[in-house]
C-alpha cells in the first residue's frame, strides 16, 4: 500500500563493549556432553561443519540483508566485467522431477566473500556491532562431490578462491575485464585443505603463520 508504514516496535538496546561477555554463549561449548545431548540435529550438523572445517561465515550489514537474500533468486549484471567467469549463474531452468542439477541448485549462484574459521571459531574476536553488523549466515561447504571427484578439482573448476588469514586479497582492484586474478593473487591462493592446516596450527602450534609472517609465541 503506497504511503503505508507499520507500526513496529524495536528491541530493546544493548549497551555492549568489548570488554562484555555473552554468557550464554560461554554456556553452550558444543565439547560439553550436557550441551551436545540437547542440541537438535540440525544444530549438531552446523556445529560438526564449523567443528570440521566444512563451513564459512560471512557477516553482513544490518542494512544489505534485503539486497543479499534477493540475489539467491534475481542474478546480478556486473557491467564492469565483460563475459566474466564469475558473472551470477541462474539455477537450471528445467524443472522436471528427476533434474537432480535443479535439486541440489535450486537457486541463484553467485560470487560472496566468506571467512574459514577455525574450528568452532575459537580464538577468534567477534567484530560485529549492534548498530551496523548485528549477525551473519553460515555455508556449510559439500564433504563429497558428485562423480567422486575431489574438492581441490572442484575449487578450481568452480573458480572458489581462497587466501590465508591477513593476505590483502582485494579482488574488487585486482581482477581483469573477465573475471581472472592480477597482480599475483592467482598466485598468492590457497586450498580449502591448506586453510584447515593454517587454522589447525594457529589453533595448537606455539608459533604460527598469519598473512605470510610467522607469529612467536601466539596466544597459547
């Protein structure tokens, strides 16, 4: 109805810094058996994802989530790149039952920084903020593929790029007219298996890399 505007009555406002801690996050460490035990199926399978490394996150601005969801079902035209191999890809337009491509696809696929954490996501610092960046979505990643074919073919074919912890990717400067990597960022890329070792280190190791330096010490 043009002109109308709902009434709608906000949440209450967190006064929050980073020095608080949210309590019942502490409380639901996916290790503790009580917790594990009342945690749902589906609860359980995102948390084995993030546990396993076979999952990515990616926090989005409280005011971008119309335009993000909108993009799995209307494809996106990026005019600067001409033919590009990373343009938005429509799910296949043949519906018909037994179309497993339009099962396992069913909608729009397109290119979106992510984040690999380490399992669980410890040792990681939330940066999210109430008033611009409040949540985010998780991709939980494909353990096996179809053909048997393994995930190091699958990210090259599917161009899914990847760098470690501190690289300045910068891919919005440092990509050519048809969607190819310049100034040695093809080079710079890392499998999905290298980042779970990467993570498995800074996690475990006295002394890890981080953005191509070796950190002394860490936070161990």
């Amino acid at each position: 109805v043009g002109g109308f505007t709902p009434k709608i009555d906000p949440l209450p406002k967190f006064d929050l810094t980073q020095k608080d801690e949210f309590a019942p996050l502490l409380e639901s460490d996916p290790d503790d058996p009580v917790v594990w035990a009342e945690m749902t199926e589906a609860e359980r399978e995102v948390v084995e994802a993030l546990r396993d490394g076979f999952a990515v996150v990616k926090t989005i601005s409280n005011t971008e989530w119309t335009s993000f969801l909108h993009r799995f079902v209307t494809p996106v035209v990026n005019r600067r790149l001409a033919q590009s191999k990373h343009e938005d890809r429509p799910p296949p337009e043949d519906a018909k039952e037994g179309n497993m491509e339009k099962h396992l696809r069913p909608f729009n696929s397109f290119v979106s920084s992510t984040s690999l954490l380490p399992s669980n996501g410890k040792k990681m610092r939330c940066y999210g903020s109430t008033k611009q960046y409040v949540t985010g979505v998780v991709f939980e990643l494909p353990r096996s593929h179809s053909g048997g074919d393994d995930e190091d073919n699958v990210v090259k074919r599917t161009r899914t790029w990847g760098w470690m912890a501190g690289y300045s990717a910068k891919t919005e400067f440092n990509i050519d007219m048809r969607g190819n990597l310049i100034n040695g960022r093809e080079e710079a890329l890392v499998s999905l298996a290298g980042l779970r070792k990467l993570n498995q280190s800074y996690l475990h190791d006295k002394d890890y890399e981080i953005g191509g330096r070796i950190v002394k010490g860490g936070l161990n």
